[in-house]
C-alpha cells in the first residue's frame, strides 16, 4: 500500500502525458498520420470517447463496485493514451478487486515502455511485486524475470534476478503445462552467464576463473537435476537436452528421479487433458484435480492446483473457504494464508463466512488490533446480501474483543471497548440493517443475549445483565418460554432466589406457546425453596394462567374448526360449479357433432311419433309401444339404438365438418416407455403428423404420430408421439416449451392418471436456487436476447427462460441462471430496481413459494359431484333439448336424467353411494313400467 501511494502521488505530480507514438496498443497515430487525425470524423470520434469517460467516471463514483464499469474506464483511457488518467482508474480498481493476469500483463507492459530511468523502474519492480499477489501467473512470473535481467548491470543486479527465478520456480515451477518455460528461460540465463565466464580462445584461465567456471557449470548441472525430478510435459525433452550438454554421463540417482516423475506424470495426464478439453470455468474437473492431489499429499502441489482452479474460478466462494480452511489447519504459514485470505475476500466480498475466517486468521496470527479493527469495518462495507450475515459478522467481531479483554481486572480498556461494540452492534442492527432489509436479522437478539452473559458470568454485573434481557423481553421475545428460561437460568447461576421467581411469574402471565413448561418450572422452584405461602401464591397463579389458556384455545379451535368448514364448503362448492361446468361443455360439444335432421320423411322416428298413444291408465293392455319406436327413444335418453343400414342422401357426412372415418386415438399403455404426450398445439395446425414428425424426428426414429380430432375434424391440440426406443423419448423431453407457431408445446411423460393421479410434470426446480434470479416488472416487449445483453454484464448466463401464458404471451417474469451463486448475488445488488425500457423492474434469488395442495375429497363425498358420461345414440343427439319419454317414466329416472344435464340434486341415491351408468332397458321393460302406472 505504501508503494501504492507513493505511486499516485507520483502521477499527480507528473503532467499529462501520451503513449508513445504509433504505438499500435496505445491507440495512438503516427505523425504521417497527422493531418487525417484532425479530419471532422477524427473530433467527433474524440468527443464520443471523452462524454464516455466522463459517463464511466461518474458512473463509478456511485458504485465504486462496478467491476465492468472498471474495465470498460480502462480499455477507453487505454486507447485515448491518457497515461495519468489511465494509471488512476487502473489503481483505483487494483484496491478493489484483485486484477486478472490480462490486465496486470497490459499495466506492466505500458509501464515498462515508460520506465526509462534508474528511479522508474524501481517503480515498475513495485507494480510487478503487486501483480504476482494477486494470482499464479506464470506468465507474469516469466515477464518479471525477464525484465529484471534489463537490470543486470547494476549492482547486485545478477543475484537479484536469481532470487526472482527462484522465487518463480517456487511459485509456478511446479505447472505441469507451464512450468517448463521458466526452467529453460532460467537455464538460458546461467548459460549467458556461463559464456561471458569463458576465457578468450588461446588464453589460460586464472584460478579464480577457473573456480568461477566450475561454480557456474554446476549452477546449469543443478537446474537441469531440479527440472528431471518434476513432473512436467515435453520431459524427454529436456532429458535428452541434459544428455546432449552435460559431458559426464548423467547420475544414476537422477535416472531414478526422472523416472518417477516420469509415472507421476502420467498420473497427472488425463487431470490434464480433462482440462483442455472442458469449457470454462472447469470447476469440476479442477475439483477432481484437486481430490487427486490431496490424496497424494504433497502440500505444494496441493497450494499450485488451488491456485490454478482459483485463477479460472475466482468469484466461487466455496473453492476460496476449502482453500483456506487447507491454509489454515496444514501449512500456517503467516505470509501465505493471509494472502490468500485477503485475496478471498476481495474476490467475494459478499460473502460473510470468508470474512468471518480472514478475522479469525488475522487473530491466529497475532496481526495488530488496529488492522483487524479495519478489516472489520471493511467488512460492514462490503454488501452482504442478508441481513443475517450482519448478525454473523458482528458476532465473530465481539468474539475477538471478548477474547482479549482480562477480566481479572475491573475495568480496562479492552473491556470498555467490548461494551462499547456491544452497543454499536445493536444500534447498526436496528437502524442500517433494518432500515435496508426491513429486519434487523437478529429477531431473538443473541446478540443482546450475549453481552448479558459477558456482563453477568465474567464481569459480575447483573444490574446490567438484567437491564439488557429487560430491554430483550420488549423487543417481541416475551411470549417465548424458551427466552424466559433463558434469562431465569442465567438469574439461577448468577442472581438470586428473588429476582428468579420475579422473572418465572412474569413468565407464567406472558408465555403464550408453551405456558405448561413455565408453570412446571416455577412450581419445581417453590417446592425446593420457597414458603407455603410462596407455594400457594404459584399454584393459584399457575391453575388461573393454565385455565385461561385453556379457554383461549377452545375458542381458537372452535373458529378454526368454523373457518375449516367454511373453507370445505367454498371448495365443494368450487368443485361442483366445476363439475356443472364440465358437464354442460360436454353436452355442448356433442350438439356441435352429427345433428339429426328433422325431416318428415324420416323412417321410424319422428314421423311415428305423431303416432303414439297418449298417456294409458293402469291396467290398459294397449299401452305397449311398437318396437321401433321404443328403440328411437332409448337412442334419445343416451342409450344406443339400432344404426340403420341405410341413409337418406340428404344426410351424407360433409367433409368440411364431419371425421366420422377417423377412428378414437387409443393409447396402448404398455407403450408408456417410449411415448411422450404432447400438449398446448395450435388448433390450426395444418397436418400435424406431417408437422410432427419432423420436429420430433430429431430425437430419433418415430414409429407413429397419433393427433387427437374432435367430431367435426378439428385438430384438438394434442397427440401422442410414439418412439421405436425409450431414449429417443426421453431425449424429446427436452422440447418441452419450444416454440411451434407461436406457442409453447408441452412435451410430458406418458403416464395413466388413474394409476398415477397426483403425478405432475414441471421440469424446473421449485426449491431455492442461489445462481438462478427471479427477475418481475419486465416490459412485455423484451426479449431474450435484449435481457441477456443485461445479465451478462455481471457474469456468465447460462440460461434465460421468459415466462409465458399457453398462447405464449409474455407475463413480464424470467428466470435467469448464472454459473455459480457468486455471480447471482453480484447481479442481484447490481440490477435490483434497474430501469429496463422504462419499467423498473424487480431482482432476487429464486425461492419459489410453496404451492398450496387442494385439499382431497372424502371417499364418501367424491361421488356427490361425479357426472355419468352422456351416451348418445348412433347419430348423435337431436337438435332439440325437449325430452321424448312421457312425463311418468322422467319422474321414475330423474336421478339420472338430472345427472346427465349436470344438475345432481342432493338426494340420498346421489349423496351416498356413487352414480352408475344407467342399465340398458328393453321394449318389454318400458312397457312393464308404464303399466304400472
């Protein structure tokens, strides 16, 4: 930091300058360019680049957190070659997040351009030492070794450039794909050495060079005996290079080490290989990686494979806690795991547990009070996302002031200062996290409990202890028993008898969940050490409390029993509106079928029944209605009569309006396997088996397509989608959802409700997801891509779903899932309450609520709604709704003749047992029952 400072002050001080000239990274012409830098596009290309500066300035003054904001500032200052303003924004953001090994390698290069004196370079050896802190870079390793040789003429120049090697080496010598490059670069570098040693051809070389010779063939010798040990690709390579130099034959010992690297190389290739050929960001093969090496042990290894999946993984705070929790119980080495710490939570400052574990490792350490203390208030500044991390944060912070106070002592400074965060932790909680979340996040104030019990057990004040559980019980905790026999413990241990049976009384009249346990508790106090009056003052207390209770809870249950009925009558009533509903739409669809015409030429129908004797007294023997004419009524009462071979002309079935050629569409459900169902289709659909087909054919071979058609001929919607193997259906399930002209299809599962009736498909997780947002107030007219270009920006999407109705109209709501919770939680502090086309719309963490099941019928009650299914005769029903059957014989079937207009009345046949389907009656049966009328 203080490198950091000297820095800026050091550009504050300097003039505006520009990159040099020509410099194809710095954006800048050359001078025979000149003249069309001046030209009107030039300016007015200029004064766009200097408004969008000034935009990302005050952009990030708001949100000094925006780390695109950042990289955008850079790129532009970058290309304008403002070196001043360009060094600012680089700082400003290198004090905030941690820079990646593109932008560190682009600072340092532009930097080393400049550094031309003896003063800038030390500078520029400052910038490197701060890159190398960030991540395991080695390309950032084999830069600064490089540029460090530039430095070899001065004093103590080549011994500086040594330890920077070996400093790599130690860092990234281990880089199975990488590290090879920084062994030869070093090789190469004692081989320069090497040659300016060698004496000038035809002289004799002094002792002292002779000496020097020696020592520095076998610096060469060494570094080629460090490389054969590790495992490292291209080692044949090197081995056979080491042959070729070295003029003595290579040491047994170093074959043998050789060739174990050589088997733990091949141990590590396919870790290797899985990770060239995954996409970013590789987590769970570095996750593999990193079991793999754990189980080996090596403690070096281990840190350089965590550094590596941390480089491609940084804003995944779960990889950062396992890292250091290694850190922290194996290798303890001060320097090492608290850098890694600080990177972590600099990394993913939202994330309370890193920073929880940064304060406990600082205290490990024994770091200064003063730098812990900064690191806590960096960590109230830091964002978190619930208002429970406050608590938590707050908590582990008092745990260390607690720990270093004496309490042998009266009073101290430490112990003033506990009390004194004591009671910030509570003012914060209740005014900045309350007033940010709506709740304070500590609702049963533990931490208030806390300091009473610091107060009471270590300081010995229970004045204090019990002005603070006093002000707990006024805060809405007074109706707890567990918080009223939380305090009387601490009065048990630390007070005494008086003030524990104040507390168990005002427990017994202000408990409202478990009052019973506070009455026992109170009672079991009195009859080890109180009076009889004592013990008659508790019982009569206890039987009165214990007796209103009592009354209370007869009373909320008889109005939640009222409430209940209430309900379960709105949903029977819910169910049979339902009921009714369903009934007359199937009615109505079957009048929209085959009508029968009414003409009077009709044979056997409505011609004869002109014909038919009125109403017969009992006892008549006429009263038996010829045969034909009993079998057209039956066919009007939904019950089949006899087809009739033959049809007028005039009745021949219209193309346009009748499928009577196409057959029901039956499901063989032993097929289920290999069938999907699909749902939500236009009606308009032009050959859908054609359509069909070729979507689904994707998937693999289809055996059949079987469309489901109404009456008329009309395409219902939905089919059936048969496969020739179970993997081809369950590859179509993943169509779900798609779009078919303009509507999402449903593609579920083949199963039989009636096997399976509480079986639901929805093939998206109902439970909390923290790297999926939930995004509301959406303008309907945005679009997946336009919402994408806004999510992107705060991390990596891996899908956007846009909510829509069935027609596939937009309902303003997305899902949007990001790579890891890391990147969600950033993108829900950043785009919560963003304007999008002028709709300001709503951000958070998926956490579906739960859906509310409907309550199942009772067995007895489920027949009440049932409606027989009409069955109507071979033509279908007649255009008119009169009933053809006299009066006495609707009287004798009403039950039923109600039940298939959808109106069942509540009679003891419908209310009892279960409607049947009516029994098929002959002509002799009708004439039994008319004669006995």
């Amino acid at each position: 930091m203080a490198a950091a400072g000297a820095e800026a002050a050091a550009v504050a001080a300097e003039e505006e300058k520009r990159l040099p000239e020509g410099d194809p990274e710095s954006g800048g012409d050359s001078e025979d360019e000149g003249d069309s830098e001046s030209s009107g596009d030039g300016e007015d290309e200029e004064k766009e680049n200097e408004a969008e500066i000034q935009r990302l300035e005050e952009q990030l003054s708001i949100n000094a957190f925006d780390y695109n904001c950042h990289l955008d500032l850079i790129k532009l200052l970058r290309q304008e070659g403002e070196l001043v303003k360009l060094r600012r924004a680089r700082q400003k953001m290198s004090e905030l997040f941690p820079l990646t090994e593109e932008i560190w390698l682009d600072w340092l290069k532009d930097e080393i351009k400049m550094a031309s004196e003896s003063s800038e370079r030390e500078k520029v050896y400052e910038l490197f030492e701060r890159a190398v802190k960030d991540y395991i870079c080695p390309e950032i390793w084999l830069e600064y070794a490089q540029y460090s040789i530039g430095g070899i003429g001065q004093e103590g120049g080549i011994e500086k450039v040594r330890s920077i090697f070996e400093r790599a080496l130690t860092a990234v010598g281990l880089h199975v794909t990488k590290g090879t490059a920084l062994w030869e670069a070093y090789r190469e570098f004692e081989n320069a050495i090497l040659e300016t040693a060698q004496p000038a051809p035809g002289s004799v070389p002094s002792p002292e060079q002779q000496q020097m010779l020696c020592s520095q063939l076998e610096k060469i010798h060494t570094l080629f005996r460090r490389q054969l040990g590790i495992p490292l690709l291209d080692m044949e390579a090197s081995y056979a290079e080491y042959e070729e130099w070295s003029e003595d034959p290579i040491p047994e010992t170093i074959i043998k080490n050789y060739k174990k690297a050589l088997q733990q190389l091949e141990k590590c290739k396919p870790y290797e290989e899985a990770l060239l050929g995954a996409e970013t960001p590789k987590l769970a093969e570095y996750q593999a990686y990193i079991d793999f090496e754990m189980k080996a042990g090596d403690p070096a290894r281990i840190q350089l494979i965590y550094e590596r999946a941390l480089a491609e993984n940084c804003l995944v705070p779960d990889l950062w806690a396992r890292y250091n929790q290694y850190l922290d119980r194996q290798l303890k080495v001060k320097e090492l795991v608290l850098s890694a710490h600080d990177r972590a939570v600099r990394n993913c400052p939202w994330t309370v547990g890193l920073w929880i574990r940064y304060l406990l490792a600082m205290e490990r350490h024994r770091v200064d009070h003063g730098i812990i203390s900064e690191m806590f208030e960096k960590a109230l500044n830091a964002g978190f996302i619930q208002a429970t991390d406050y608590v938590e944060i707050w908590q582990a912070y008092l745990d260390y002031l607690r720990r270093r106070v004496d309490f042998t002592q009266d009073s101290s400074k430490e112990l003033e200062e506990l009390r004194s965060a004591f009671a910030r932790a509570v003012e914060y909680l209740k005014q900045e996290v309350e007033e940010r979340f709506s709740e304070s996040g500590d609702p049963s104030c533990t931490i208030m409990q806390n300091w009473a019990r610091v107060e009471a057990r270590l300081c010995n004040n229970m004045q204090k202890a019990r002005e603070l559980w006093d002000n707990i019980m006024t805060k809405g905790n007074a109706k707890y028993a567990n918080m009223w026999l939380e305090y009387y413990n601490l009065e048990r241990a630390h007070g005494d008898t008086q003030h524990c049976r104040k507390a168990l009384h005002r427990a017994v009249q202000c408990t409202s969940d478990y009052p019973e346990h506070v009455c026992e508790v109170l009672l079991t106090l009195e009859r080890i050490e109180g009076t009889l009056e004592d013990w008659d003052a508790a019982v009569q207390k206890t039987e009165n409390r214990l007796a209103r209770v009592n009354e209370q809870r007869a009373k909320a249950a008889e109005k939640e029993a009222a409430l209940a009925k209430q309900e379960e009558e709105k949903a029977e009533q819910r169910k049979q509106a339902r009921a009714e509903k369903k009934a007359s739409k199937k009615a109505k669809k079957t009048r929209i079928g085959d009508k029968r015409k009414a003409d009077d030429d009709d044979e056997g129908e409505w011609g004869q029944e002109e014909e038919q004797p009125s109403k017969r007294h009992k006892g008549d023997g006429d009263g038996v209605l010829p045969e034909e004419d009993m079998e057209v009524e039956t066919g009007l009462f939904g019950r089949s009569g006899p087809e009739k071979p033959d049809c007028p002309a005039n009745q021949k079935e219209k193309p346009s309006t009748s499928r009577k050629d196409i057959p029901k569409v039956l499901h063989d459900s032993s097929k289920d396997n290999v069938t999907v169902f699909v749902s939500n289709l236009s009606y308009n659909m032009a050959d859908p088996e054609v359509k069909l087909k070729e979507l689904f054919e994707t998937c693999g071979e289809v055996a059949e397509i079987r469309p489901v058609f109404s009456n008329k001929g009309i395409f219902r919607g939905y089919c059936y989608v048969e496969f020739k193997e179970e993997k081809s259906a369950l590859q179509a399930l993943g169509l779900d959802r798609k779009v078919v002209e303009g509507r999402p299809m449903f593609v579920s599962p083949c199963v039989d409700k009636n096997k399976n009736p509480d079986f639901k498909v929805f093939r998206y997780s109902t439970t909390l997801e923290k790297h999926k947002l939930f995004i509301s107030g959406l303008p309907f007219s945005c679009t997946k891509e336009e919402l994408e270009d806004v999510c992107k920006a705060h991390g990596n999407v891996k899908d956007i779903r846009l909510v829509t109705n069935r027609a596939g109209k937009p309902k303003g709501l997305a899902y949007v899932e990001y790579e890891n919770e890391a990147q969600a939680s950033q993108a829900v502090l950043k785009m919560d309450g963003l304007t999008v086309k002028e709709h300001v719309i709503k951000v958070a963490i998926s956490n579906p609520p739960l859906r509310k099941l409907p309550d199942k019928p009772e067995a007895g009650r489920a027949s009440q709604f049932a409606v027989p299914r009409q069955v109507y005769g071979a033509r279908g029903k007649g255009r008119t709704q009169l009933s053809m059957m006299p009066r006495a014989l609707q009287r004798q079937s009403n039950p039923v003749a109600k039940a298939e207009n959808g109106m069942v009345q509540n009679s003891p046949a419908t209310s009892s047992e279960p409607l049947e389907e009516p029994k098929k009656m002959s002509n002799a049966d009708f004439a039994k029952m008319l004669l006995k009328k």
